[in-house]
C-alpha cells in the first residue's frame, strides 16, 4: 500500500469546451493530470489509468479506445453511463464507475414541480399576470392521481417516493412491464420516464404507445431524449391524443433552433438541468476527488456499475 501511495498515477480529466473542473487540487496533488477537451482526449488517453469523463454526454473514449493502453478505472460525471458502455469497455477489466447519490433527490424534485405546474397550471396564471388579467379558473388536485415511472433505479426509486409522499398513486414499471408499454400506459394521468438509454429502452415510447395514453395525460422525460420518438410525439401533441409534455432532454440535443418541439402545444423544455441543483458540479468533482482517494488506498471504489448486467439488458 505504502508503494501505491507513493506513486503518482497519470488522470485523463475529459471535458466540454468551457468547463474545466476547478475543483481537482486534492487530485493534482497526487497524481499527474492531463485536462484536456473531448475532441482532443486521443492525446491525453496513452499511459493514463484513470479517466475522468466529466464531459458525460460524450461519447469520446468509444472513438479513441484504441488510444487507452493503460486504463484501469473509467468515472462519469453523470448517473447515466450509456455514452461509455460500449463493448470493448464492457468485456475489458476496466472498472467503471458512476455519480450515483447526487442527482436522485433534484430530479425527483423537478418531476413533482413539473407534476404541479401542469395540475395548478402555474403556467397560465404567469401569462396572465404578464396580460394583467385576473380571471379566475379551476385547477386540478394530485391527490390518488395514478403516476407511472419506467425505470427501477435509483432516480425512479427516488422521484416514485416523492410522488407517493405527496399522495399520488405510483406504479414503477421495470423491464417486464416495460416490454408491453402500450398495454399499461392508459392506467395513468403521468407518464415519467427515468429509465437508461439501452437498445431495449431506445424509441420505447412511440406512436403505438403515444396513441394508448389517456388524452388528459402527460409525459415527463428526465431519462434521455432517446427514449422518445420526437416525430411521434410532435404529432401527438398537435393533435391533442396527449395533454402535454414536460421534456428535460430531447432528440436531439441540444435542440436546435427552429426544431418543432420548441412551438409544440402544451410542452416544456428545460435544458437538461433538472438534477444540477446549486453545487451540483462541486460536488461532482468532490466524489470522484474522495473515491480516488480510496483508489489510492487500494479500497474498493464505490459506485462500481455493473457493466456486465447494464451490457445485457442493452
């Protein structure tokens, strides 16, 4: 243990032009650090063991694998681990590793405010308040709605108990239900979808399933925008088969200017934020900071993901 404290490892740290991590100190105290943009991280790959993908929407290290002759430990900055679960991370013995327990609780957190805007029609009464009108309307209550949330992993699991602890009745659906989506969808007034980006999940919600959902239902996105056919859902909400849509990620993304969805009737973008509450990306930096301290220490790493099982259910 005393030779792997005294050594200092090499670190690839992968990020998006204009975000660099400023919080490493501890890291570049004890190791050699490579920051380098996504588009350049070929050069940065040869001779490090470790790779910090903090740039989590890119899919970088799958193009320059061939460049990573000395990778023992891969950690994404994001829950979500698809843009690097490919096969030959899959069946190497790199370990991999996630952020899971820092964004559960803030997307449960968006769900619900997306739940109540619709039911409350917050929207409205800010439209009216910038007409000056004061016209009163009725709203609806959460209360017993049904709420079905695809995914069983710890951001469903988080945004299911939330909904519950505010009264609404959650169904969870994990991959059985999820392989018949159109045979459950018309039990809800919500649709949530948490679930990863797989080639089984990839397009689960289409036309089929858009055109089994009640009309007064909505759909919430906080997964990947993959999940979805924009197209299908584009013509479901101009023709009223749903009542809206709250969408934190979208195909593509970002969403370009002039892109239908953005004047879609009843639908409402956030640019996939809804778990970067106030420190979100210090606290990032923080984790991976404190797990390659255990990665020093010779202790096993936490969040270690499953690459096997995640490779299977793709």
């Amino acid at each position: 243990m005393s030779e792997q404290l005294a050594r200092r490892p090499v670190i690839a740290v992968q990020h998006a032009p204009g975000s660099i991590p400023e919080r490493l100190a501890p890291v570049i105290a004890a190791a050699d650090v490579r920051l380098v943009e996504s588009e350049r991280l070929a050069t940065a790959l040869p001779g490090a063991e470790i790779l910090f993908a903090y740039d989590f929407r890119s899919t970088a290290l799958r193009e320059t694998w061939s460049a990573a002759d000395s990778l023992r430990w891969v950690h994404i900055a994001s829950t979500g681990v698809d843009p690097v679960l490919f096969d030959e991370l899959v069946h190497s013995d790199v370990v991999l590793t996630n952020s899971r327990g820092l964004f559960e609780r803030p997307i449960a957190e968006y769900v619900l405010a997306q739940i109540l805007a619709f039911a409350k029609d917050i929207r409205r009464s800010s439209r009216a308040q910038a007409a000056l009108s004061w016209r009163h309307f009725e709203s609806e209550s959460i209360e017993d709605v049904p709420v079905g949330v695809l995914g069983t992993g710890p951001i469903g699991q988080a945004i299911a108990a939330l909904l519950i602890a505010a009264g609404m009745r959650v169904t969870v659906l994990g991959r059985a239900e999820s392989t018949d989506l159109p045979a459950r969808v018309g039990e809800f007034e919500y649709l949530v979808l948490a679930a990863p980006l797989t080639a089984q999940t990839h397009g689960i919600v289409n036309a089929r399933v858009l055109s089994a959902m009640r009309p007064t239902a909505r759909l919430i996105n906080v997964g990947r925008g993959e999940l979805v056919g924009t197209w299908d859902l584009v013509s479901a909400l101009n023709s009223g088969r749903i009542a809206g849509a709250a969408l934190d990620v979208t195909d593509p993304e970002p969403l370009p200017v002039g892109h239908p969805l953005w004047r879609t009737p009843n639908t409402h973008i956030t640019p996939h934020n809804s778990g970067d509450v106030h420190g979100w990306s210090d606290r990032l930096q923080d984790q991976f900071a404190a797990n390659f301290e255990r990665y020093l220490r010779g202790e096993e790493l936490l969040n270690i993901v499953d690459k096997d099982r995640m490779h299977r259910n793709a």
